[in-house]
C-alpha cells in the first residue's frame, strides 16, 4: 500500500519540483510556446506567447506554410511576464496536417519553443523546437497502427464477403470422402450452405468485428474521463484550505485511496511552489491509452501516456514547463462517476 501512494504522489510531486526546479535561472533558458487548436469546420486557434527579457529577437514569430491565412486579426497582451499573441487562421482543405511549421529568429536565441497541436478528432501532438532544429513537421493523425489495423479488418471483411464462394470448394472436398458419397453430395452440399446462412443470419456480424471486440468504453471514452480524473486530481492541491483539498480530490479518487493520498500529502503535494515561486498546471493531455482491460467488479485497469503543461512564476518571470508521464492506473464506477482507485508510475521525462 505504501508503495502504490508513494508512486502517487511521486507523480504529483515531481510536476511541482519538474515546473519549479530551475525556476531562478537565468532568463534565456525560458521556452517559447505555440499553441493550436484544429476545429470541425477547419478553423485553427493560434496562442503565441513569448516570456518578456530574454533578449528575443524583433522578428521572433512562427512561420506557416502559404496556404494557411488569417481569418481574424491578431490580438495581443501582456500578462505574467509573458508576451501572448491570439488569431485564427485556416490551412486549406487538408487542415494543418502535412503542414510544416517553422520559428523564425529562433537560431538567435538560446531558447526553445513548445509546439502543441491538437486536431479536431482530439488527438494531440506535441514536439520541441530548438535553434538547432527550427521546424517540424504536423504528422497526420491517423497512426500507423490504425492503418495496420484497418488493412487487416479490410482483408478479414473481403473474407467475410465472398465466404460463400469457399462453399462449393469446401462441399467438392467433403463429397469426396466415402461416407459423404454414401449419403448423396447433394445432402452434404444443401445442409453445409443452409447451415452457413443460417448462422450469418443469427450473427449479422462482419467477421472484423467479431475479432475486434469494443470494450465497455472505447478509447476516446477512456481519454475523457482519465483526462478528467488526472487534471481535478493536480489541481486540487492549488486550493487553500484542507476541507477544500478534500472535497475537490474526492471527486476523483475513490475510498481509502483517497484517505491515505489526502492524509500524506495536503502539505507536500500543494502546488503553491517555494520560495516565492507559484505553479500552475495549465492543461493535461492524455496521449494514448496503451492497453485497457475490464474487470468482473465493473473497474477498468489501464496503462496511459500523458502530458502535463503548467506555467511557474518566479520574482516577475514566467517559466514554461511540460513532463510527460507513463503510469498503470485502476478506475472504478461509482455511483454515476468514475474514480481512481490505484496508480503505479511507469515511466515520467522531463519535456521542456
């Protein structure tokens, strides 16, 4: 038990320590940050920010390729020792994937710039981009694993289509051993066709489907809520007082899980940084769900990849820093929620 909290908050811990630590250095390791965001109707949401006081460049902006253009007019403002510039823009038919997008001026610099992009499907990429490396390119979103997957349910559906021509090879070898002459070939021949539309007519089901069975929630499902759970279960340590700590986590981690994470940590794990320096966990994104199984109690155990974006501000500076984690989790429905029940880290890396 020790160890299944320890791993807990190893994991809330290290965002405060990982987005704190270093907080005091000098300004021109503070990165950059791009932010996109793909909608349904093909509109992309841009966020710019640049820290203040590192000595940036005039001509210190990202660069797209020439068939994205602006819809609205840029906005810009100054908050947090940051500099951020909002606008929206399209990128023709095919979106912003395949797009190859650049940062000007980053090679003057010692900095680097986090680039976040998520597609309108939900899916998220995330790469960092450095004055030795200053583009990158948005890959499509479709994974390759996705696209084995489909070969493989196209070749099984082919399969499933044209079955009923395997009939009459399969009848031609039946008839050929000697008992099913006895009996007439026709028999054998009438009874193996009947009995296959008969079972196609119970069934209904393409044979990819029987294979690739959904499990009680699909993936997407699964991102959701996790993404839920993680991003309520960091946040809860920014409130102030204990009775506010504890309603706020009990809303995602269940029973005596919640007891003993509470208990052990409303004093280390409060996000409220040291020595003057304040974090603050932006956004979560749930990457991939690697493996999910349900359980006969109704509870589904997961391993997940997930990123966590925060921002920490520092005697006036503001410092950008994203960690990505690897960890088996166990949710648990209760009553019309679901919770977090277990968690055992995996896996964690410093991003920016």
């Amino acid at each position: 038990m020790q160890s299944r909290i320890s791993t807990f908050l190893l994991v809330a811990g290290l965002v405060c320590w990982c987005l704190a630590d270093q907080s005091a250095r000098a300004d021109n390791i503070r990165p950059a940050c791009l932010d996109m965001e793909e909608f349904d109707s093909g509109a992309v949401r841009v966020v710019w920010k640049v820290p203040l006081y590192q000595n940036i460049p005039d001509r210190f902006q990202p660069v797209f390729p020439q068939e994205c253009r602006m819809t609205t007019p840029r906005s810009r403002m100054t908050a947090g020792g940051a500099v951020i510039e909002m606008w929206s823009m399209v990128c023709g038919e095919a979106g912003i994937a395949g797009a190859r997008i650049g940062i000007e001026g980053l090679e003057q610099t010692m900095t680097d710039a986090l680039v976040r992009v998520q597609f309108a499907s939900g899916v998220v990429h995330r790469s960092v981009l450095r004055p030795t490396k200053r583009e990158t390119t948005i890959p499509d979103p479709a994974s390759e694993l996705d696209r084995g997957k489909g070969l493989v349910q196209g070749g099984l559906g082919f399969v499933d289509r044209w079955r009923y021509l395997l009939l009459l090879p399969a009848a031609w070898l039946i008839s050929l051993r000697p008992r099913a002459r006895r009996r007439g070939i026709a028999l054998c021949t009438c009874a193996l066709i009947v009995g296959s539309l008969c079972g196609h007519a119970l069934g209904r089901l393409p044979i990819e489907q029987k294979i690739f069975r959904q499990e009680a929630f699909s993936e997407g499902e699964a991102k959701r809520i996790l993404q839920g759970l993680m991003l309520n279960t960091y946040r809860a340590f920014m409130l102030d007082t204990d009775t506010e700590i504890y309603d706020y986590l009990a809303r995602s981690v269940s029973g005596e899980f919640l007891n003993e994470v509470y208990l052990q940590n409303r004093q280390s794990m409060r996000m409220d940084g040291t020595e003057g320096a304040s974090t603050i966990i932006d956004r979560l994104d749930i990457k991939s769900i690697e493996s999910m199984k349900g359980r006969q109690d109704g509870s589904v155990s997961l391993v997940a990849d997930w990123d966590v974006y925060g921002s920490v501000s520092h005697e006036g500076h503001v410092h950008y820093r994203c960690n990505t984690y690897r960890a088996q989790l166990t949710m648990v429905p209760t009553e019309d929620y679901w919770k977090l029940s277990s968690f055992q880290l995996l896996d964690e890396e410093r991003v920016i």
